[in-house]
C-alpha cells in the first residue's frame, strides 16, 4: 500500500474539454505519458460538465468560473479565443480592419452556446463590442469549426490554444489581433477525497510545472 502511494503508476482518468484537448493542453497529455511509462492515462474529451465521483475521474481540467461543489481546485492559467481566418480566405475576401466588419465576412459559428451563436463578443482593453455576423458553417464542436477555418471557409473565434501551431506554420492568420473574449481561468480539479493517489499528484505537478515554465 505504501508502494502504491509513493510510486505513480496504474490507471489515470483524465477529462478535458474537446476544445482544450485539441489545443497544447492536449499536447502536454501526451508530454506526461512520454515522462511516466508506468501510468495509462484515459482521456475523456467531452464539452459536459463530468460528475468526477460517479464516472471515476482522477483528474479534471475545466475552462472557467467553478461552481462551488468540495472538489479540490488549482489554478493553472487562462485561456481566450480569437480571430482566425486561412490566407486563401483573405486573399480572396480580405482582411476586416475593425470589429464591425465582421458583418460582411462569412464567419464560422459555435452552436454550443445558443445565445452567442450569432455573435461575436470581443475585447479590447476596457472596450466591448457585440457584432452580430452570419455564415456559411457553424458546428457544435470547436474541432468542426477550426477544421472549416483552415479549409477556408471564413473566420472563425477560436481558442488560442488551438490555433498556435497553425499561426506558426501560415495555415491560419490572426484577424483583428489586438481584439479577442475575456480571459477565462483554467483549473485542474480533483475530487473531493482526502487521499490523493501518487499519479494523480504527478499529473498536477506536470500541468503546473510545464503551464508555469511557457503559460498559455
């Protein structure tokens, strides 16, 4: 049993959102399996809010403010979306050079919020404005709507997570740079037990100390 405590080892439930899980967060997962052969992690990605006791789940990263339920929490960063639009489409039908723009864009929409789906709220500075767009393609999966973005389709308001590899490779290009969403905080969360197994403690002090090293 002491063995077991110390050494991180065994099964490691892991849920992330499908928007997290295919950006670095995602990235830095497949990091942790490279640095610790002994523990199989399995990734849940899914865009629910998962009961962490009833499913199993060691270890939980979740995008936002938390709602009060006992689980242990630690905060490991932030994360924001922005504008994002392939060259093809820019070449073709030009760069908005101010939020209100958009309007006459074809933009890539998210259907998970039913309220937002036809807007985007951007940010700059104290600044916020609410532009109103419309569409060839929206999807209710944030990989949909980034795969439709880079094949040209539109713009599309994607997580910085995401996209970075593909702005530094030319198949996506920032649109409106200095605009984007409010930060939004990102934990790992834990649930609310007194013992935390050694893996479990592993995998928090790979996140923090690899988000602490090159933040998001």
């Amino acid at each position: 049993m002491r063995r077991a405590e110390q050494e991180p080892s065994g099964l490691l439930r892991v849920t992330i959102s499908v928007g997290l899980g295919l950006g670095r967060i995602g990235d830095l997962v497949n990091d942790f399996v490279r640095a610790h052969p002994k523990i199989e992690v399995d990734l849940l990605l899914t865009s629910r809010v998962v009961d962490l006791t009833t499913e199993r789940i060691d270890v939980a990263i979740r995008a936002g403010r938390l709602s009060s339920s006992g689980h242990k929490v630690r905060r490991i960063g932030e994360s924001e979306f922005r504008l994002f639009a392939s060259p093809s489409y820019l070449q073709q039908h030009g760069t908005p050079a101010r939020p209100e723009e958009l309007t006459h864009h074809a933009c890539l929409r998210l259907t998970f919020s039913p309220e937002r789906m036809n807007t985007f709220e951007l940010h700059r500075g104290k600044r916020r404005v609410r532009v109103p767009v419309r569409g060839p393609f929206s999807a209710n999966e944030i990989g949909a709507v980034h795969k439709a973005a880079l094949s040209g389709l539109g713009i599309a308001f994607l997580p910085i997570t995401i996209c970075q590899a593909d702005v530094e490779e030319g198949r996506l290009i920032p649109v409106l740079p200095r605009w984007s969403s409010e930060r939004t905080p990102l934990h790992l969360v834990l649930p609310a037990q007194p013992f935390v197994p050694a893996k479990a403690r592993a995998f928090v002090d790979f996140m923090r100390r690899a988000l602490a090293e090159q933040p998001l």
